[in-house]
C-alpha cells in the first residue's frame, strides 16, 4: 500500500517546465515510482556491494548489472540508506533513473527520459548515451548529452523529498523519436556521461542491458503537434488519446480554461481530442492514466505556445487619376 501511495504522488509530480542545461523546457513523463541507485564499494569485478531495493518507476524486474555507472545501477541500498548516504569526491553519488523497470512502462507518446541526482550541479559530460532495443539489441539512437537540444535541466520535483533527499540535480534526456508502444528498450552510457559542475569527477559507464531499461505502456497520447510547437490562438489541434489496459480512463488536468479548452475532459476509451488555443502564451496541459482503483499510472505534459495571428496586409491607398 505504501508503494501505491508514493507512485500516485509521483506520478501527479513530474513537470515539464525545463530550462535546457542552460535554459530550455521540456515535456515530461512522470514516474509512478523511483528506483534509488547509489555509491557503493565496488569489489574486483566492478560490482557494487549492496542491497537491493527501493522505490520503483517502470515494469518487470530488474537484475544486477555487470559494469554499472558509479553510483547508478547495480544492487541499490533500502531507501533510507540511500538517502543518508554521503558524497564523496570520488563519485557522482545516488542517482534515480526514470522511467526504468521497477514500476511501470514510459507512457506512449512520451519521449523523455529523467536522471535524479543526489549530488547538485552535475551536468553532462563528454559521454555518449546509446538507446537500444531489448529484443535485439538494435541501437535506436546514439545521442550527445551536451546536445542542449537533448538534455535539459528540469526544476527540482516531489520525487526528491520522496527518496529524502533535500536538493539535488534533475536531468532530461529528449529522444528524437517517440519509442513504440510494447516494446522495452535499454541505455548504455559512455564513462564520464555524467560530471560534477567543475568536472573533476566523471560517472562510470553503463555497459548492460538491465541498469537503465524500460517498457513502453499501450496507453498514451499521439498528438498531431510535438510538445513544444508553436501555434496561433484560435487554432484547433487534435491528439488520439489511447486508453487501453491497465488503463481505463485518462483525464485532462492542469490546465488554464481561460487560455485552452478542450472537447472533453475524460476519456474512457480511445477517442480524439480537440484542443482550441484562446491566448498568446504558452499553454500546457496533463493527460493522466488511471486503473480501476482510480490509481494514477502515468502521465504526460504537453505545452504549446500561441501567438497572435499574423494581420492581414492593408492596402495602399489608389491615388486618384486626373487626365490632362
């Protein structure tokens, strides 16, 4: 029961407000639940020791990884251990990854994926970060994360105080593409994809298929605009809204009625949303996930940003015509 009551609060808990790795936003996917990594003593075959469990955000379950990112991956401590523990100047420190396989799939539609650090102003490093495919292992994408149209710097969220942490840094990772529903996808990182702020301490590597993956959920939001686009007020836009099990309602939520409306506001199968702009601005709004027992499973943020219509050319005045 405590772990549904922490993955109804985070999953309502996750904004896509950003500021790029500079200054950027970006839409999110929340977590339901979190699964807490952490530095630990690494033995002769790189593996940490420690103990397993904690707070959960994806599906399936996850196993020890072989060569895991210094305090990302591998057998992560209870949730109070993590929370107490220090940081040292030899390594990144605990780390959350969501979405992962420990509580429920990334929400179809989404395409960004979260890095909760312990440790404030870590920022990305020359590491590449690779998405592949679970079933074979294809690569997906291969991504820069000082790409700032990739990773961005998110606002701290409930998912901190959850874990215990006071502060800390919260990384986004955009993917170019949104990942395919039912699939499970896994991420590698390069070592150092991950610093402190003076980059004097760089993340170990990610080299398996079991420290960061994840499963992509039948239930979501295909929006005829990505996240982010830009519109005129009075435009209409449209999404299909996909409501499949374990989903069996999504509600529209988060939102200013005086800057966007909608043609409903539940939704308990698949069915068509129009979105009408009223205002300049930026316009976001949620379509969140429910189960039987009105559990939050996921959601998603989408955020559009309205200008006024161009106005249409006056014409010159005709001068008048006098013959001589």
């Amino acid at each position: 029961m405590k772990k549904r009551l922490i993955a109804c609060m985070i999953a309502a808990a996750i904004c896509t407000s950003l500021t790029a790795c500079g200054s950027q936003k970006e839409q999110t996917t929340p977590p339901e639940d979190t699964t807490i990594t952490q530095d630990a003593p690494t033995g002769a075959d790189n593996t940490p020791a420690g103990d397993d469990s904690a707070p959960t955000t994806d599906q399936q379950t996850p196993q020890t990884p072989a060569t895991p990112l210094e305090g990302v991956g591998g057998d992560a401590a209870p949730e109070t251990e993590a929370a107490g523990e220090e940081l040292t100047d030899d390594s990144i420190g605990p780390v959350v990854f969501t979405p992962n396989e420990r509580g429920y799939s990334l929400v179809y539609g989404s395409n960004v994926l979260h890095a909760y650090f312990k440790r404030l102003h870590v920022i990305p490093g020359d590491g590449k970060m690779t998405v592949r495919r679970m079933s074979d292992d294809t690569v997906v994408e291969e991504i820069n994360l000082k790409d700032t149209e990739k990773c961005q710097i998110a606002e701290p969220d409930s998912t901190f105080s959850l874990v215990g942490w006071e502060n800390g840094t919260h990384l986004t990772i955009r993917l170019s593409e949104v990942p395919a529903s039912g699939e499970s996808y896994y991420v590698n990182l390069e070592d150092g994809a991950f610093t402190s702020g003076d980059g004097a301490i760089r993340s170990k590597a990610i080299i398996d298929s079991t420290s960061w993956s994840f499963g992509v959920a039948p239930y979501g939001i295909i929006p005829a605009l990505p996240d982010g686009s830009d519109v005129l007020v009075g435009d209409v836009l449209s999404a299909d809204i996909l409501v499949r099990q374990p989903a069996v309602l999504a509600k529209i939520e988060n939102y200013d009625e005086n800057r966007v409306r909608f043609n409903d506001k539940e939704f308990k199968q698949d069915a068509k949303l129009e979105i009408k702009i009223y205002q300049i601005g930026e316009d976001p709004f949620t379509v969140t996930f429910f189960d039987d027992d009105d559990n939050p499973l996921g959601s998603i943020t989408l955020s559009y940003t309205a200008s006024m219509p161009p106005q249409p050319e006056e014409e010159a005045p005709k001068k008048s015509i006098t013959n001589l």
